[in-house]
C-alpha cells in the first residue's frame, strides 16, 4: 500500500535493467526503501541493477523473465507476488531494433511486435488480474511519443508503440473502479544505451527526467504524462498535419 505522503511499499520492475526503470525505482526510493523486484533474464546487468538498488536500503528480489516467452508471464506476476502485494508495476522492457531489417526481415519484425507489443499486452493483463485482486496498485507503462504518429525512420517501432499505447490507455478505462490505475506515459528522445549513436530529437530528455515525472504522475493519480511536458503541444499539432506536410518534417 502506499502511505501518506504516496509511498509505495514495494514495486515490480519489468525490465529489470531498464535504466528508465532502474530511475524511477531510484525516485521512489529516494524518500523511503521499499521491497523492490526486477524482473529479467539473469545477466551480469541484472546483477549490477540489484546492487545498485540495495545500495539505497531497499530489500531486492530477482524473478527470472524473458519478454518472449508469453506463458510464463503469469508465473512472473505471481513469484514477485510471493512476497507481498504490489504497488507499483512497471512496464519498462523494449527493443528498437532496426527499422530497415524491420520492414524487410520477417523475423526482425516479428520480434519487434511480440517483445514490443504482444508481450506487453500479455504483461499488462497478468498484472491487472493480480491487482484487481488485491483491490489496489498502479501500473505504469512506458510508451513513446514516436507511438502517437509514426515517421518514416521508424515506423515498425512506432508502430508497435502505438499498439502498447492504445492497450494501456483502453486498460485505464477497463480497471477504473476495482481500485487499480493505469499511467501511460509517452516519453520522446531519451539518453540511454538503446538510443547510443543515434542523433539526438529536439527536446530529448534523460532517464532521471522521465522517473521524476513517473513519480509525480503515480502520485497526483494522472492517467497520461509526456516528457518531457512540451511535447503533448507538439505531437497534437504532429496528429493533425496532413500527411503531404508531415512526410516533409526530417527525422
């Protein structure tokens, strides 16, 4: 449960090594240690996650799990569960891949649909079974901008963005009245190692930025946040520019 200044006791990190996530879990953090679980393939990664975790006092659990493989999903939820209910679930795993092989390469598009997508369709239902039954929880999904009008450079992305995007925020709706919330929130350009060697878009943000806005979205109870804020103004005026225009914008 949260506490009154909204603090939770214990978040599920799906993508365990997400260095959005592992920031968010940092946010939280900051103002009490909770019991934390990260979810991921065991790596050398996820073992320096789970130190760099303990070292902010919090009682750290690791739960194997790999995107691709949709049965195991709902054992996922429920070994993090063993422990206690969840506060806080976030769904922070996700690949970019290569948008060339992607529209060009079976394989690599499929892929990008099942980890991207599918998986976390999957992800999302185990987690709101398991919420509604505890009749709390929030549940964060780190969507993206490049979801809500997809480009050129990176449609397959994009588009598998928008499939997670439209699920999460159709999922805010479903669950309203069994006591679980549901943020999407649609960050832009963010510095991390997915985006390493790739140009930088206008008003692109950093991992602290995006966790900073995670915690005040769960805790004010918003259902939408973009970071950083500026966008929402622009991707509305994006959604709205005919196609002969928008074809025109580089990037």
């Amino acid at each position: 449960m949260f506490d009154a200044v909204g603090n939770p006791q214990s978040i599920l990190l799906l993508g365990g090594t997400s260095e959005i996530g592992l920031a968010v879990v940092e946010a939280f953090a900051s103002d009490r240690p909770m019991r934390v679980v990260l979810a991921a393939r065991p790596s050398p990664r996820l073992d320096a996650a789970r130190e760099r975790v303990e070292r902010l006092g919090c009682a750290v659990e690791t739960v194997p799990f790999d995107a691709r493989e949709l049965d195991t999903h709902s054992d996922v939820v429920r070994k993090a569960a063993a422990g206690g209910d969840i506060d806080v679930a976030i769904v922070a795993f996700g690949i970019l891949g290569d948008n060339e092989k992607a529209w060009t390469d079976v394989a690599a598009a499929v892929e990008l649909a099942q980890v991207n997508y599918t998986a976390a369709v999957s992800v999302g239902v185990a987690l709101v079974d398991r919420m509604m039954e505890q009749r709390h929880g929030s549940l964060v999904a780190l969507s993206s901008v490049a979801g809500e009008r997809v480009r050129r450079s990176n449609f397959v992305y994009g588009s598998t963005k928008a499939g997670l995007d439209a699920f999460y925020t159709g999922l805010t709706e479903a669950v309203r009245g069994f006591g679980v919330r549901v943020t999407v929130v649609r960050p832009g350009f963010v510095h991390t190692r997915m985006t390493e060697g790739r140009r930088p878009a206008p008003l692109s943000t950093t991992p602290e930025v995006v966790a900073a806005a995670v915690v005040a979205a769960v805790r004010g109870r918003k259902e939408q946040v973009w970071v950083p804020a500026q966008l929402r103004p622009v991707m509305s005026v994006l959604r709205h520019l005919p196609r002969s225009i928008f074809r025109r914008i580089p990037g």
